[in-house]
C-alpha cells in the first residue's frame, strides 16, 4: 500500500520513523502547507495518509477514491472531518497512551517554575541583577511550596491519574473536578465549582469538545476565590485568553503556565503574550507530549495500528 506521511517534522530530529510493515511505497514531507491544493497533489492515489495536525476536510476526503486510512500521530481528532471518513468509508485511527510519562512530568515543570518563579530567577541570575545586588540570595518575588496545597484537577483520564499520584509525592491534596453543572458521580469526586473556589493551582487535562471550549472564562474565573496557578496542558482552546490575560493583570489568579494555545503557533496579537514578563507566568511551545521516549513509543504503536490494518485489509 502507498503511504504519505504529511508533516514528519513535527517530530525531533533523530526520532527512528521507520515505514509501517506492508507500506510498499511511502513518501515523507516535513510539513504541508493548509491548502488543499497541496495536500491533494501530495495525497494523490494514496491509500494511507499520516499526520498530525493537518487539516483534513470533507473537500480532500471527497477526492480521494483510493483513501483507506487516515493515520494520526496524535491524540486529538479536531483536524480531521470525522464525518466525511464515515461517508467514504475511511477508518480513523489516532494514537493515545504514547505521553503518560511525558506530560504529567512537563506539568510539574511548569508548575514549579511558576511557583517558585524559576524563569524570573533565572534570568536576574543571567543579566546582572544578582550581582548587582550584592547579597548571598535574591528573594524579590516569594517561592511557594507545593506541599499542603490543594490541586484541583480537570479531566481525570489517565494523564490526570498520573498527576495526582505525583501530587500526592509532593504532599498536596487532590481533588478531581466533575463535569461542570453536574452532581459528583463518586465520592472521588468533587463538584466542579467547589474545586475551582478550593484550589490553589488547578491543572487542565481535559479534550476540547463543545462543552469544554472557554471553560475557563471571566465567570469561572471570578470563582477561584483562591488566586490560584492555572496550569494548562490540554487544549489552548479550554482557556479565553483575554479573559486569563484580564484575570492576571487584575490579580485574580497568581499566575498561569501553559503548553498549549488557542492558535499554533502562537499568533503576535495573542492577548497571552502581554504576560511573558510575569514572574509566575510560562510558556512551552506544545511539546509536554514529546519527550524521547514518548515519540518513540507514539511511532511503535502507530506502526503496529497502521500494520495490522494492512494486514486485515490483505484478509480473504
């Protein structure tokens, strides 16, 4: 089967990517503009397209007679028209367990650095300002532990689980938020507006749906009666980041670290960028999924989706 990998440069450099068992012609890009012209032209005749976050709509779906599989090597699905694979009869298939490691770890990053202000410090190590002051330590803007705080968390799959467990290491307290409007479904639970109003960092793990878009806005906001740190490594989406920039600049949470961004990259009038001198604010740019080892397992098991479904395809 013919194979066209979209945007292979959204992974590192020295990842090993070998071809799928039972890809006989198979052709990369390191990445593909948005235009369908382009994607169409690279997707001609193929049987499978791989990527990541190229936009696949019902217009390139609807032209390609031969398309079988759209193989993603990710997670989230938003960039595909789900439906029009349904009105072909082409599979979808993502990729999920391959950052279990990966970003719980990259959210305690970001959550340390904002707490203890680690860029801030870093920098008044690397520009002078230590010296200049003359004493052992420097102390401007307060570190705060994480032990006995409350982490309140929002979307409880696997990666959250992780995070808690780490959590709970440090000394915090934890509680798992219920979907919004809803009675807790468990004693493990905790309605949602309770945990906003007890938190004193809430991290976001939760899918961008209908549901979750804006979740985190001037009304919830205006609850996290706390100023806590909003961590944010789910969806740039969940967050208005207007409405997030205002909370900041007024004092209405203590800060705010973030991997992910309602455009990417990043676009200059992102109301997020106003923040960038804050000493508890963050920015990664989307790559908590994408530690070594992650990418690595993220291609072992998308080789092996991509291989068997050859292989059922092969089937009398």
């Amino acid at each position: 089967m013919r194979a066209v990998f979209l945007d292979k440069g959204t992974f590192s450099d020295g990842i090993d990517l070998p071809a799928p068992a039972g890809i006989t012609d198979y052709v990369t890009y390191h990445d593909t503009p948005k235009d369908n012209h382009v994607i169409l032209e690279r997707c001609r005749d193929t049987d499978i397209i791989i990527t990541n976050k190229v936009q696949i709509d019902a217009e390139v779906i609807g032209q390609l007679p031969n398309l079988k599989l759209i193989q993603l090597t990710a997670t989230g699905m938003n960039n595909v028209d789900q439906d029009a694979c349904d009105r072909h009869h082409v599979t979808l298939y993502n990729v999920a367990g391959y950052a279990v490691k990966s970003v719980p770890e990259h959210t305690f990053m970001l959550m340390l650095n904002a707490m203890r202000a680690g860029i801030h410090y870093h920098q008044k190590v690397a520009d002078g300002t230590w010296r200049d002051n003359g004493n052992f330590c420097l102390l401007d803007i307060p570190l705060i532990d994480l032990e006995d705080k409350t982490l309140g968390i929002i979307g409880v799959g696997t990666i959250g689980k992780r995070v808690t467990e780490i959590a709970r290491a440090f000394g915090m307290t934890v509680l798992w938020a219920e979907h919004q409007g809803r009675a807790p479904r468990s004693a493990d639970y905790t309605a949602f507006d309770d945990v906003l109003a007890q938190s004193d960092v809430l991290s976001l793990h939760c899918p961008l749906t209908e549901q979750t878009q804006h979740l985190i806005n001037k009304d919830t906001l205006a609850k996290m009666t706390k100023q806590p740190l909003l961590v944010n490594v789910a969806r740039g989406g969940i967050v208005d980041s207007q409405a997030l920039a205002t909370a900041i600049h007024n004092e209405q949470i203590i800060g705010y670290a973030s991997d992910v961004f309602e455009q990417e990259p990043i676009t200059a009038d992102d109301p997020l960028l106003s923040l960038s001198e804050h000493p508890r604010v963050i920015f990664s740019p989307h790559n908590a999924w994408g530690s070594k080892s992650a990418q690595q397992t993220l291609w072992q098991i998308l080789t092996k989706q991509v291989s068997d479904f050859i292989e059922h395809c092969h089937q009398p």
